[in-house]
C-alpha cells in the first residue's frame, strides 16, 4: 500500500483525469488499481473531486471528475499481469515481490533445528535444476554478479518441471499454484523448512523495544506500523521481520530492536557520567571552602596561596592594623581638645563639668541674686575629682 501512486485532491486539477478503485483521506487518495483486481460494487453518491475534494473519504470507483462511493466492503487480489516463466526454475517471494531465476543448484549454509536456534554448516547442496521448479519464501534477496543469495527462507517446495504455465502467468495464478505446491525441498526440514516447524509461540504482543515505545519525535510509531503491520489481507505478503523473545512463556511480548551491548553501554554512561559530575563538584566546593574566606566585614576574600586559611590571622592581622590608625587619630584629637581646654584656661572645677558634654560650657547651676553660686555636694565632689585621661568633649 506505500508504494501505490498517490494523489493530492487538493491541488488544483490534480485528479481530473483518473480511473480506477482509490483509497482517499481528506481529498488524498492511492490508486489501488495498480497492484490489486478488486471485486466491488459502486454503490454510494457520486462526487466530483474537482469541487468537493475535501469528502473523499474511503474507498471510490472514479473516472475522470467523477468518484463514486464503495459502501459495501469488498475484496482485492494481488494483480501482477507479466510474470515470466519461460526458461525460469526458480521463484522466489519476497514481500511483495516475486523474483524470478535460473539457476543450476542451491547451496546451503546454515541449517535448522525447528524452534532451536540454527546452525552453521560447511555450504551443503540441497537442490538441482533436475529436481524440478522451486518455490521459496524469503526475507531477502539479493543478487551479486551471476548468483542470487537470499536469507531466512522458508516453505520451500518443489513444482514438477511443465507446471508453469508459459511464457507469462499473473499473480493471482502464481498465489494459487504456491498455496496447491505441497512437495517439500527437503524431507527432513533442515533446509527451507515449513513454517510451522518453527514456530516457537503461535502468538506474542509486538513491540518496538523493551519500553514499548520512542521518544525521538520522528514518528517511528507510523514507520513502525507501515513496516510490521502487513497481515497479508488481499493476496499480500506477511510481514516478516527479526525479532527478540524470551524463553520464559510468562513474557508476553516480543521486541523489535534489543542491543544488549548498547544496554551495558547506556548503564555504564548512566552510572559514570553522575559520579564523575559529583566528584568535580565536590572537588570545586572544597577548592572554594580552602580559598575562599568570609570576613568580619562580611566580605568574601579570595586567600592566597602562602596565606594560612586555616585560620583568620589574615583577617585580624588587618583589624589590628586598623584598630591602631583609629586609636592614633583618636589620641591626636584628644589632645588637641586638651590643649584647646588649656589655652582657654578653664579651671579645674569648670574643666570638670565639660565630662560628656557640651552643656558644660555653661554654669553648672544657676546664680542667685547675689551673683554667687550655690555648689551642692555634687559639685563638690566634682571639683576634687581629676580630669579624666581622655575626656569626652564632642564639639
């Protein structure tokens, strides 16, 4: 079905001139008629796909504009008009294709043990062009030079050599001589076996991987599908594809992609690259713990190498330093008020009241009318007191 002839509804005259049964959705539709005799019967409305493109939806017998609905379900065998036989003893299926040879002999090189895995063998003759027709079913095949190699084939039978008919036949003859050929290649199964002789599950889920789906946005699902979902309906060929089982029957699946080697390697990358991640960042937290200080500022400082970060020496090596210009300026001033205080010679007993304040410069009690003080017992326990070291006169 991928491979028929599409056509876009859509665009323009694109489908003016067609004829045939189609397969259409949203105004696309695939010719069937190139590799199917279908047997139906038209019995829907008429649409014209030149005006009303967009209901094309299902299948159609159309000619020209004009597409008539297929209500009814119907069936389709697989039409290939001209396949030669003439001086051919070979054919071989593949998909839905039929190649025809031939040959002198087959060799083999493998051989199988029913539901066991096969194995190698030295090449073995199995089959001569006297034997008679043979019939095979392949996975592929390929041709270099004047041989044909084909792998996994199997229900291999043999044709009496005037069973073809000559010089062509269609597909739907070749199906029916295939499905009445009953003589087998080789008695013992060992080369082109039957397929029921390998069966090791008659059913199993299918798969894509072990998750059971992709995540690449790259819609592998629709290839997925259009690649494995062939169920041979209409004459066509099953799909035929490898796979990977479990030998245990619980398992009910199957998987279509399975590297254990990538498995070990995404483990491996899974657990290094973590570890790696945590050991630089722990190495970088004790880097930065070791050179890097929060001082009493609370500053950060970077320590040099030939500091000693273990402790803050530094840090109070500077304070230090500081302190003592601050103790200095601090020594400068006082003596500048001390030597201010002199030069206006205020006297002990005045000097006494500028401790802590400037209100000090004032008399320390009010005068009564006599013009004389009145000195309280503070006051005279003030003017014995000595100036203290560093008095403290703000001004």
């Amino acid at each position: 079905m991928n491979r028929l002839n599409k056509f876009n509804c859509n665009n323009g005259t694109a489908c003016n001139n067609i004829h045939g049964v189609f397969n259409c959705s949203n105004g696309h539709c695939k010719n069937m008629s190139e590799f199917f005799l279908c047997h139906h019967k038209a019995d829907g409305p008429t649409i014209n796909s030149a005006k009303d493109n967009t209901k094309l939806n299902g299948f159609f017998e159309c000619h020209g504009i004009h597409c008539t609905k297929i209500k009814k379900p119907f069936s389709c065998d697989r039409y290939c008009s001209k396949i030669t036989t003439a001086r051919i003893n070979v054919l071989l299926m593949q998909d839905d294709n039929v190649i025809a040879a031939d040959c002198e002999n087959s060799v083999a090189f493998n051989e199988a043990r029913g539901n066991e895995h096969g194995v190698r063998i030295n090449p073995l003759e199995f089959w001569k062009e006297d034997d008679g027709h043979l019939l095979a079913n392949c996975a592929s095949v390929l041709k270099e030079n004047d041989k044909i190699i084909a792998t996994d084939c199997i229900n291999g039978t043999i044709l009496e050599p005037n069973a073809l008919p000559e010089p062509f036949m269609n597909f739907t003859q070749f199906w029916k001589i295939y499905e009445t050929s009953l003589v087998p290649v080789d008695v013992k199964q060992k080369f082109l076996p039957n397929q029921a002789n390998l069966t090791i599950y008659p059913n199993k889920k299918l798969l894509i991987n072990l998750e059971g789906c992709v995540n690449t946005l790259r819609g592998e699902c629709k290839e997925f599908v259009a690649r494995y979902g062939n169920d041979g309906d209409n004459n066509t060929a099953q799909s035929r594809y490898q796979c990977y089982y479990n030998k245990n029957p619980a398992v009910d699946f199957v998987v279509a992609r399975y590297d254990l080697s990538k498995v070990y390697r995404e483990l491996l990358i899974s657990l290094i690259v973590p570890i790696v991640l945590f050991i630089i960042s722990s190495m970088s937290l004790i880097v930065i713990t070791k050179s890097v200080k929060v001082g009493d500022d609370a500053k950060m400082r970077c320590i040099c190498g030939n500091d000693d970060s273990d402790n803050d020496a530094v840090y109070s090596n500077r304070k230090t330093k500081k302190n003592r210009s601050i103790k200095r300026l601090e020594v400068r001033h006082d003596i500048s008020q001390l030597n201010n205080i002199e030069d206006m010679d205020i006297l002990p007993a005045e000097g006494s009241g500028l401790i802590g304040s400037t209100k000090s410069l004032l008399p320390l009690s009010p005068t009564n009318d006599s013009g004389t003080t009145e000195n309280t017992y503070d006051d005279e326990k003030g003017t014995k007191c000595d100036l203290p070291e560093k008095p403290l006169v703000e001004i």
